[in-house]
C-alpha cells in the first residue's frame, strides 16, 4: 500500500447530498460527529463544498427531478471519490420503487462503492461500512479511479 | 544568497513553519475535540491532509481567470512564508542581514489574505464572491485596531520600529505584558489574530453551511494543499508574532525552550478556547465589534502607552 493510498484513508473528507431523503439518514449522519461516536477520530470530516470531498454520502431516492443534480455533483467531484449509498432508498429504492417520480436506484445513476442499507442505518452500521469498503484491497479498473461518470 | 535561500526554505522559513504550523493546527483541533468530549485526531492528521489533497485532481473552474486562480495560493503561501521569516528570525533573536521594520511585517501579514480574496474572486463563483467581499470588510475592520496596538508597542518601546529592537528592549525593561497598556494591548490583538486567521467568531468569510467555505469553494487538490499549508504557517508566525510583542520573544537554548513553548502554546490556547466558546457573528456584527470596541480598547491603549502606564 502506497503512502498515497494510506494518507487518503486516513483523511476522508465528507460531502453530504440528499437527493431527496425524509432527513432521518441525514440526522444519522450528523450523529456521527457527535462525541458518542466522533468520527473525527479517523480524520473524516464534513466539508461544505464538493470540490474538497473525498467521500459523496447520497441519501435519499433519486428522484427524476434529482437524477441530473446528483449525476452533475458527482461530475463536479475531485476524483478519486468514494461513493456512498446511505440507506434503503438510494441502495434499491425501497417503498418508493414504484414511485411515479423514481429514477432508479443510485448505482444506475453514478457507480456506488458501498451500500450501507436500513431505514435508516444505524451510525455503527455507516462506521462499519466505511471500514469494510477501505480494508479491502483495491480492485483494477475501480469506477472511482476514472475520471468521466458513466451513467 | 546561501544563508537566505535556507532562512526561506528550510530553518525559520517554510519547512520548519510548516511542520510546527501543522502541529499546532492539530493541538488546535485536538483542544476542539477535548473541549466537546470528544476523542480528537490523531498527530499526524495535518500531514495525512495536506498529502491526500496534493495526490487529488485539481479542478479548473472554466469560467474564472486561471491564471490568477492558480498563483493566488502560491502568493499565499510566498506571504505567509515571508512573514513567518520576518517574524521568527528577531522572536528567536537570531542576528542576521534581515532588519524588518514592523511595518514590513504588517504589509506582509496581510498578503495571504488578499490573496484569498484574488483568488476568490478569480473563481468566478458567486459564493466565493460573497466569501470574498466579507474577507475584505473584515480585513478594513481588524486593521485599524491592530495598527493602533503596534503604535503602542511602539511608544512603549522607546520609539523603535525594528521588531529585533521590540524583542530586545523587553529583554532588559520587561515584557510589555506586565503593564495595563499591555493586557489591554494584548486582548486587541488577540481579536485580530482570530479574525486574520478565519476562526470562529470571524469565520464568516468561509462559513461552512451558509456558503460552503466561501472564498476556498472552488479550489480542489494541490491548490487547496497550498492553501492549508498557508493556515498552518500562519497558525505559527501570529502566535510567535504575540509572543515577540508582548512576552519578550522566544529562545531556543537550553531551559528556555520549554518557556518559548509554553508563550506560543497560551496564546494558542486562548485563540481555540475563543473559537470553541463563540457562536459565528454576521459582518457587520464583526465590524461594529472592531470598530467601536476593539478600537476603543486600542485608543486607550495608546494613551496608556504615551503615559508609560
């Protein structure tokens, strides 16, 4: 392992976008900064733009009016970026998959590294998900080493 | 020329600042941390970040001035950097060709700012806009005030305007701390450290939730890793700055080394214990802050000073 690639997962830089959630994955992601479970303690933390993140956390469906947003915030992301579908809603849609306004779930839109699934997950769950996406090693030909979406 | 190239790069300069800039900004978030019970980050973070962002991609916004974008982090930094040179070399009562007025080191003080606000604007983004509209009404608010409490300085310094001389006279008269000018001039420029670094009650050029980071919005990558190294030179120079003012300056021999690293660490201490107790203040809350009171508090300062009190 590179000094790069150990520098990049020992500072992940959080970006949040809600592509149209009920804001109960958003509370839960909040309650990762607080001081039960601090997260901060792994270097991450949450920026306010998306041209410093390092990690996109999506919640929410994507919904027809959201699916060119989320496609043109991803686009607008330094890569490498790390994908993350917080919930059952991006991960397959849910209750809402026969929604009239449903786009899909996230992984046809932009290419998802992990899926944390729960409504909503719980912040262990979102902690043990990031640890398991970086304890593994990197795959060639990784969707977030590319430079262009392929949606 | 030799001599010169290591002062810049190497010894007080930008390898040595920014190590110690980096550990301070990390016992700066680690106090953060302790202060809301938190675990805090590891010591190494500030290194970790500023090698990830220089391993990512750098973005180019398509509608902004690009070359202005590009050299406004590096001027930033050559600022910083200088600044943090002119500073060290007299607080470590170094003896060298370098006699830099304070007024040299004012002007330089403010070059990464202004920086920031070129480099905003260059983005072509109107939230750095916003961002870099509030750097400048700050930057026109804290200047007054802390030019008013070097002019004390000055006075209670027998008239010397070489920062090396400052430092030297209060080795044989007594740090200017000791005194109520001094408290008083100490508070002010305590104020003007906060908002020059864009902490907390000042932060409102780079508020996070209200407009994104504001004047860093648009930088990614390398350009942002310039930026942060910036931060951090700067989390050194106005601390050790303080310290030359007002505690009679720093020395790195023997036992003293302990008690340079105790007059940096207070100040420090102050500046992140201010921003972890302070809600953000809108600009013109700002303003009115240091306009009214902080110039208040510095004209009273002067007159102090002009009694010897």
């Amino acid at each position: 392992m590179g000094i790069k690639e150990n520098c990049f997962k020992k500072s992940l830089w959080v970006f949040h976008l809600s592509a149209g959630s009920c804001n109960n994955c958003d509370i839960e992601i909040l309650d990762l900064l607080t001081p039960r479970y601090d997260v901060e303690r792994f270097g991450m933390k949450l920026v306010g733009s998306i041209r410093h993140a390092d990690v996109l956390l999506v919640t929410g469906i994507v919904t027809k009016k959201t699916k060119a947003r989320v496609l043109e915030v991803y686009e607008q992301a330094p890569k490498p970026i790390i994908v993350i579908a917080v919930g059952t809603c991006p991960c397959t849609g849910g209750i809402f998959t026969s929604g009239y306004n449903f786009a899909g779930p996230l992984d046809k839109v932009i290419p998802v590294d992990a899926y944390i699934p729960g409504c909503p997950p719980k912040p262990e769950a979102m902690l043990a998900g990031i640890v398991k996406l970086l304890s593994q090693p990197p795959k060639s030909g990784n969707p977030r080493t590319t430079s262009e979406a392929q949606p | 020329m030799g001599i010169e190239i290591f002062y810049f790069l190497i010894f007080p300069g930008l390898l040595f600042s920014g190590i110690m800039g980096g550990f301070i900004s990390w016992v700066d978030r680690k106090i953060t941390a302790r202060v809301q019970f938190r675990q805090g980050p590891p010591l190494l973070q500030p290194l970790y970040d500023f090698v990830k962002l220089f391993a990512k991609e750098t973005i180019i916004p398509s509608n902004g001035s690009i070359t202005t974008f590009i050299l406004a982090p590096l001027f930033a930094l050559f600022g910083a950097t200088i600044s943090a040179v002119f500073i060290l070399l007299p607080v470590l009562g170094v003896e060298t060709g370098f006699t830099a007025g304070i007024i040299v080191i004012l002007y330089l003080l403010n070059i990464p700012a202004i920086s920031y606000i070129i480099g905003a604007l260059a983005s072509g983004n109107p939230l750095a806009a916003v961002g870099a509209s509030r750097e400048m009404k700050l930057i026109l608010s804290y200047e007054l005030p802390l030019i008013l409490v070097l002019i004390s300085v000055i006075i209670k310094s027998g008239m010397a305007i070489r920062f090396s001389d400052i430092v030297t006279y209060q080795l044989t008269h007594g740090a200017f701390i000791g005194s109520l000018s001094g408290i008083m001039g100490f508070v002010t420029i305590l104020m003007c450290i906060q908002a020059k670094m864009g902490l907390v009650p000042f932060d409102m050029a780079e508020g996070e939730g209200e407009i994104c980071d504001g004047i860093i919005i648009e930088f990614s990558g390398s350009i942002l890793a310039i930026f942060k190294l910036t931060k951090y030179i700067m989390f050194l120079a106005l601390p050790a700055f303080v310290s030359g003012l007002f505690f009679g300056g720093l020395s790195l021999s023997g036992i003293n080394i302990l008690w340079s690293i105790l007059k940096v660490f207070a100040v420090v201490l102050l500046i992140t214990l201010i921003r972890n107790t302070n809600p953000r203040v809108r600009i013109e809350q700002a303003m009115k802050f240091f306009w009214l009171w902080m110039n208040l508090i510095a004209v009273i300062c002067v007159i102090l000073a002009v009694l010897g009190i």
